[in-house]
C-alpha cells in the first residue's frame, strides 16, 4: 500500500467515525457547560498523554473561544497543566492520585468534571471521575473503543465509535471544538 492509499485511507475512517457521533450525547454536554458558565461553576479537564493535551487545548478554548458578550466566560481549568503537582502525587503517592488529588482540592458540588481517555480505562481517571461524582460534580467523559470503565461512571458520555487510538484522538480534538463552538454560539 502506497503513501497515498494510506492517507486516503485514514482519512476515510476519520470520515465515516464522525458520521457516526452520538449527535443527542454532544448536544448535553453542551448543555452542561452553558449551565455552569451561568452559575458560575469551574470546569475542570483532564487526560493522559495525548488526551492530556486535548485536556488542556479544550480548557484554552472554552476560556477564550467560547467568550461572549452576553453570557459570563467560562472558569476552565486543566488538572493536566500543573507538572510539578502531578509530579508530586506521582512521586510521593502514586500516579493514579494525580488528578483525584487536585479534585479533592478544588471541586465543588455543581462543578462540571470533563475527563478525555481513549480507553476509558485509566484507573487515575475512574478515581478521579469517581470523587468527583462524590463531592456533587457532573462528570463527562470522552472514550473511545468501547468506552470502557469511564462509561459506567461519567453522567454523560461520548464514546468515538473507533478502535484506532491515534483516531479517536483525532475526533476527541475535533470534538472539543464543535463543543467550543455551540458554546459560544448558543447559550
């Protein structure tokens, strides 16, 4: 198979897994968040590796891409970006505390808790979504493959109907800025 067909090829997939988006799921999240941006509740974001930065890329845009005239900014907050914390936890704890730790701190009942992992089995994010649902958060998950632990957990999820890792983080991106965008067009 020539570069070419590759592309193609990977391309096609991508396609034909966004068709396949739970359209209804989207739109709560949505919901979720304008919600929260109206009371005044943080979000908070979190992932591994690849999803970490997803994490961080979808806290950047709420906070500035979805800022309307109309309706207060969001108070996004990504639980991936404070290495010397997550560090910290891994070190002297372990690494599956490095986020159920910062949530311990800092959510509160009403606050919206958005975790990103393509299988939906990390065990630092099933803690973390875990506490998070004890202290009164509304959870959300965006999976892959089957969805995995996080789907029984999460209030609300969004599974990529792929088995492709490195597609399923390509549509969780993509995800992150149809949310972006409904936010700031729709309050």
């Amino acid at each position: 198979m020539g570069k070419g067909d590759i592309i193609k090829d990977y391309l096609e997939q991508v396609r034909q897994t966004l068709g396949r988006l739970p359209v209804n799921d989207i739109e709560k999240i949505v919901t979720i968040l304008n919600e929260a941006r109206a009371a005044g509740k943080r979000i908070y974001t979190i992932g591994n590796g690849g999803s970490a930065a997803t994490a961080s890329h979808f806290a950047s845009d709420l906070n500035k891409g979805a800022i309307r005239s109309d309706a207060p900014r969001f108070r996004a907050i990504a639980l991936t970006d404070n290495v010397p914390v997550i560090t910290a936890w891994a070190n002297d704890e372990n690494y599956e505390d490095v986020f159920s730790q910062q949530i311990e701190n800092h959510v509160t009942q009403g606050d919206v808790v958005i975790a990103i992992t393509g299988s939906g089995n990390s065990m630092n994010i099933i803690k973390a979504l875990m506490l998070a649902d004890t202290k009164g958060a509304l959870t959300i998950a965006l999976t892959g493959f089957d969805g995995g632990a996080v789907k029984k957990i999460a209030r609300v999820s969004v599974i990529v109907p792929d088995n492709c890792m490195e597609q399923v983080e390509d549509v969780h991106l993509i995800l992150e800025h149809i949310i972006t965008a409904c936010c700031r067009e729709s309050v």
